[in-house]
C-alpha cells in the first residue's frame, strides 16, 4: 500500500518533483540485535545538502535520528550512523543493534529551504525477515576446550560467503575466518567454518580456548556495507581442574586416570586397555626396575665392609 503513493507520482508528470528527487528501497529489515543498511539516491544537483534519518509515522512529525554536515564524512549517533557519497549520489544509513522497538516508519530527508524531498523506508526487526541472519545470543566454552556456534539464513543466502568476525563493532570487525561459497570446511589457526547449504545454516568452531578469546563475534555475509551480522557473546569458562573440561569434547571413563592427550584410549576400547597395560609395563621397566635397583645398590652400599668407619654395619655384627 505505502509504495503506492510515490509510485503513482512518478507516474504523473508534474506532480511534484519532490518524490523524484529522493529514492530509496521502500523497505528494510533486520534481526534483533543484528544491524541493517539503508541506503537513499538522490538526483544530480543535491550533493552539498545535507541528508538526513528520520523517524515517524508521519513526515511532517518525524524525528531526526542523525544527519550529514553536507561532506562525505561519517556521522554516527547512538546506534545510527549516516555517510553521503556525493560520487555515486547516494547516502547509507546504518542501524545497529536493533531490538523490536526499531521497527517503525523512516524517512530519508534532504534538508532545504522549503519542503524537504523524502522518501518513506518501511522498517521491520525480527526472525522471519528477508536477507537475515540469526545467531544465539551466547556462546561459553571451557578453557581449553572448544564451543560451537550454528547460524542460520534465510532463503536465497546459500551460495554466499560467510564469515566468523571478531570486534565490538560489526564494520570494524576482524574477520578470522570465512567460507568460499560452499560446503567445504574451512579452517584457520583455532577456528573452523563450515556452511550446511541444505539445511541454511553455518557452524563455527572455536578449539583450545583460551581467557583472552571472551568477546564479541559476529556471524555475517559477504562482507560489504549493506550485508547483515549478528552478534554472539562468546565466554570462556576458567578450568579449574583438567578432568572438568574433558567431557565437553570427548568422554573418558573417569575410573581410568589417563592424561589429557589420550583421546584414543576411549576411542579404541580393546586396545585401549591393552594401551594401559603396556603403559603399566614401561612404568614398571622405567620407573619401578630403576627405583628397586638403587635402592638394592644404597642397601649394598651401606652394607659393603668399612674400614676405619664408625656405625658402619649394624652394633650387633661388630659386637660378634
Ligand atoms: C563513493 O562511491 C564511489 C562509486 O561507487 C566509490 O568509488 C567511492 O569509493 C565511494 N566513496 C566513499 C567515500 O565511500
Ligand atoms: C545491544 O543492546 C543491548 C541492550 O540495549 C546491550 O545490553 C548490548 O550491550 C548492546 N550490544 C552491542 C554489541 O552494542
Ligand atoms: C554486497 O553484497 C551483496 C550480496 O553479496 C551484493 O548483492 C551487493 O552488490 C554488494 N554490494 C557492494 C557495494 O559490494
């Protein structure tokens, strides 16, 4: 219904010129928490003024969220960041961490003496809509252990990139690692991604996690000023001892005190003990043969026959 409006104006020539001055998508949508991207062309002409975001059922009563000086650079207040590029005629408005409340009526608006060209961008937050990515909001894992994260996506994002980033801002974020577009699992250093096409969702895992990895992550597209993310809170869990943090990644039979590096021994059953005895075996070789010698050798030693020496053997033998 509301596209309407400007179409039919288009449509009528001499209406008014002030729906052609301005264009913009009509609509745009976001995941709660995530972020989302708007971005309003103008006609040749309009590259000094400035540009505007605004909220509000009606244009007349809008409120202006955050607004351009009439250059290039970027303005960013709160969660709202807008930038002109007066090359391509066209400005972005960037909403981060949304929450449902964002939702709303928007305006782009050029400030001018007079009525102000605008257009109307429809905003919707929420799972469900289109080009959107989900993610938990949390993700913990034991210290040197490893956590998981699933994401997922809406139709028609499969073959595109994907992308694991780091940092407390989504553009600002480091990537560490990304798919190529397809299933094939892709790892860098510590973490992996894999991307399941069929069923829209990517994994990424984090191993041998350390105190230091706590932060904010993203779950992202390609990574360009109008591809969505979402945020994931990654803890990590301080290891108190080192059988806490083994279940999480392989289960070993807690009976059998077998150290860390061992995940074949409950792997492999049957040889397994057949591990453990041999394990038995080189103690008693290396560890227990030794000890028994020396203490044979010390024994002979304090028992050998002593010259001048006094307490050397026992009272008895000397009193004989
Ligand atoms: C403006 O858009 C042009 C053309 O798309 C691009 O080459 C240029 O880098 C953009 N400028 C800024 C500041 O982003
Ligand atoms: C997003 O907003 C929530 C609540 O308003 C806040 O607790 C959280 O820290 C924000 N997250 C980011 C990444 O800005
Ligand atoms: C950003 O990525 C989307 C999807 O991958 C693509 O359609 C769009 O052209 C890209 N935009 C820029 C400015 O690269």
């Amino acid at each position: 219904m509301w596209l309407l409006p400007p179409l039919l104006l288009l449509l009528i020539p001499g209406s008014s010129d002030l729906s052609a001055v301005i264009m913009g998508p009509g609509e745009a949508s976001g995941p709660e928490r995530g972020s989302l991207t708007v971005q309003c062309r103008y006609d040749p002409g309009w590259e000094p003024y400035l540009k505007y975001w605004c909220q509000g059922a009606e244009f007349r009563n809008c409120r202006i969220l955050v607004g351009t000086t009439g250059s290039e650079q970027e303005v960013k207040e709160d969660r709202v960041s807008i930038r002109d590029n007066q090359t391509s005629r066209m400005f972005t408005v960037t909403m981060e961490n949304l929450t449902r409340e964002d939702a709303d009526t928007y305006w782009c608006g050029i400030e001018r003496i007079g009525a102000d060209p605008n257009v109307q961008v429809k905003v919707a937050v929420g799972p469900g809509s289109s080009g959107v990515i989900m993610g938990p909001e949390e993700a913990r894992g034991p210290e040197r252990g490893s956590l998981t994260v699933q994401c997922r996506y809406d139709r028609g994002w499969e073959t595109h990139v994907k992308f694991w980033c780091r940092g407390a801002e989504f553009r600002k974020c480091t990537i560490l690692v990304g798919t190529t577009g397809s299933e094939q699992q892709v790892k860098k250093d510590r973490v992996s991604i894999r991307d399941n096409q069929k069923r829209r969702t990517f994994t990424v895992t984090m191993e041998k996690l350390r105190q230091e990895d706590a932060d904010t992550y993203w779950c992202g597209f390609e990574k360009n000023e109008s591809n969505p993310g979402v945020p994931v809170r990654v803890t990590v869990d301080p290891a108190t001892t080192v059988l806490t943090t083994i279940p999480t990644t392989f289960t070993v039979p807690v009976t059998t005190e077998v150290p860390t590096s061992s995940p074949t021994v409950s792997s492999l059953h049957p040889e397994g003990r057949a591990l453990l005895s041999s394990v038995h075996f080189l103690l008693l070789v290396f560890l227990k043969l030794p000890v028994f010698l020396s203490m044979l050798g010390a024994v002979l030693w304090v028992n050998r026959p002593q010259g001048g020496s006094e307490g050397g053997g026992p009272p008895r033998s000397e009193n004989q």
